[in-house]
C-alpha cells in the first residue's frame, strides 16, 4: 500500500498492498509544542533546558496579569485533550468538538487538527472555560496550558531508534509569574502539572507529525503529501474514538489486522489502548512501519495475487 492510502471500509486488503511503496525519513524529525500564544512576537527563550534546571515561575489568582494568558490563546488540542475534556463535560468528543473548537491545519506537517475556540469575531476573546476565579475545568485542562510557560521540543536522528524531548522558557510581555519568588526544577513543574498521562497517550501522534513535518519540505514520501483520504482517517483517530471504534468493529479491520483477542477486549471500552491501535494503524498505513501486522492468510493472499497479475510462476 503506498504510504498515503489506507484501507477503507470493504475494500480488500490485497488491492490496498499493491499500493504501498517505499518510504523515507531525513536526518532529523523535530516537532515543537509553544506553551505560548500565536500573536505575541518571539517571546521563546532560545536556551535548552535539562529536567534539573530551575524554572522561577508561579501562577495564582492574586497576580496582575491573571486570565491573560486565557484570552486569543493558540491551543491545538491533543487527542488526551479531547478525552479528558469530553469526560469532563459529559460530552461525547463529537460534540465536544463541535462546542468547543475550531478546525485548523497543523502547518509544520499539514494534517488537520482541532484548536481550542476563543471568543470574538478575531479570536482573540477569552476561553470558554475562563472564569474569574480561573479556569473552570482546571483539572482537566489541555496539555498546552499545563506546558506553560515552557515549550517542547521533541526530536529524533535518523540513525537512532530513540526519540528526545527538551524544553524552553516562552516569556510573553504580560506574563509577571516570572518574577514571582518561587523556583523549581523543570521535573518538578512538570510533574506538579500533571503532563506525564497526556504525552503517553500522545506519543503516537506526536511521532505522526514529527515524521509528517519532516517530509514537507521534500513533497512526502515518494514525493507525494498525504492523501486527503489519509488526512480524513488522522482527523477521526486523533478526535473521535467512538467514531475510530465503529470502524475497528464494524469493518473489516479485525480481518485484517492480527490484533490480539486480549487488546480486542481492552479497545471495546479503554479509550487510551484505542488511541493506541489507531496511531500505529497510521504508521503502518502512512509509513510501512511494522507496528500493526497483518494476519498471515491475508498477506499471502495478497502477494499471491500480486505475483499472478505480474506473470510470475
């Protein structure tokens, strides 16, 4: 199957293996996650920063500049964004979407994602969940908010099975928790911040753009950007498990693809595992990356077809 087609609902596995083709990756794939607003000019710190290093910053109801951050904020919402979220708010994550966000292009790789809605004709009003008293689902808030006011960066070398991730300081104009009297490690913050949960169920996703973004420049693989078929699946897996869910059970998915009876079981009501599934179903779709298998009777059916049209014994 070429590295944009996927298998759609009835269409049989063999015909969408002819299409696969070669793929290939550049030295280095890096994707950055800004803690910060779109408007505001350079406000990251170019500085590196290790999990030991000290973060002076403090965010409480009694400083100047409080739910400034909350107004025309740029927050693409993550897929444990939209779980947690929708949770929260008794919603399925379709009509959370349709709520609470926006569609729009994630530009590093060009994929669709969902940012988080502002107030305003511009965007530039305050949240949705802005109160006075702070962020009405606070517990429960996107990773991007959680972040600040650090930025992520995670990378990996083509020669190194090993991703990596670092941080930076974004410091914005209005933002004076800088200069509160309280210092911390960044492991520290992060952990108190919650964010480790959010980035196990990211990481798949995460490790989709990254490797999208880094073909960009080059066209995609073969030269060729990802299908608007494959943007479509990326889109559902990303923002609509039940969605994903119905078209695990209700097509012929589990006929051909080896999942386990015990990972089955999961999936049928653990959104985590699901998301899972679904991002190393689009590595294998997108990338020919041996995270999905297919069952064995369907491959050699699928060879055996493609041997016969091409004359060989």
């Amino acid at each position: 199957m070429s590295a944009n087609a996927q298998i759609l609902p009835g269409e049989p596995a063999e015909a969408a293996l002819e299409r696969r083709s070669s793929v290939f990756d550049r030295d280095v794939e890096m994707r950055v996650f800004p803690g910060t607003r779109a408007q505001t000019p350079g406000p990251a710190q170019p500085v590196q920063l290790k999990p030991s290093d000290a973060l002076s910053f403090r965010c409480h109801s009694g400083i100047s500049c409080w739910n400034a951050c909350c107004r025309g904020a740029d927050v693409t919402l993550t897929p444990h964004d939209i779980l947690r979220l929708s949770r929260r708010l008794g919603l399925r994550p379709v009509e959370f979407l349709d709520r609470y966000a926006v569609p729009a292009v994630h530009e590093a790789s060009d994929m669709p994602v969902a940012k988080l809605k502002m107030a305003g004709d511009d965007g530039m009003g305050p949240c949705s969940f802005m109160e006075p008293a702070g962020c009405a689902v606070y517990a429960d808030r996107p990773l991007t908010c959680r972040y600040y006011p650090l930025g992520l960066v995670s990378h990996k070398l083509k020669e190194s099975d090993k991703k990596e991730d670092f941080h930076f300081l974004v410091k914005e104009i209005h933002c004076k928790g800088h200069f509160e009297a309280k210092t911390q490690t960044i492991d520290t913050f992060r952990h108190d911040q919650g964010v480790a949960d959010y980035e196990a169920t990211n990481r798949g996703w995460v490790d989709i753009l990254m490797k999208l973004a880094s073909w960009k420049s080059v066209g995609g693989p073969m030269g060729k950007a990802p299908s608007a078929q494959a943007k479509q699946m990326f889109f559902m897996v990303s923002t609509d498990v039940e969605r994903f869910r119905r078209f695990v059970f209700e097509t012929r998915f589990l006929a051909i693809y080896a999942v386990p009876g015990d990972a089955i079981e999961r999936i049928k009501t653990d959104d985590q595992a699901l998301l899972q599934l679904g991002f190393d179903w689009l590595k294998n779709v997108l990338f020919n990356e041996p995270t999905l298998r297919m069952r064995r009777e369907v491959l050699r059916r699928a060879i055996a077809d493609t041997r016969s049209e091409v004359g060989a014994a």
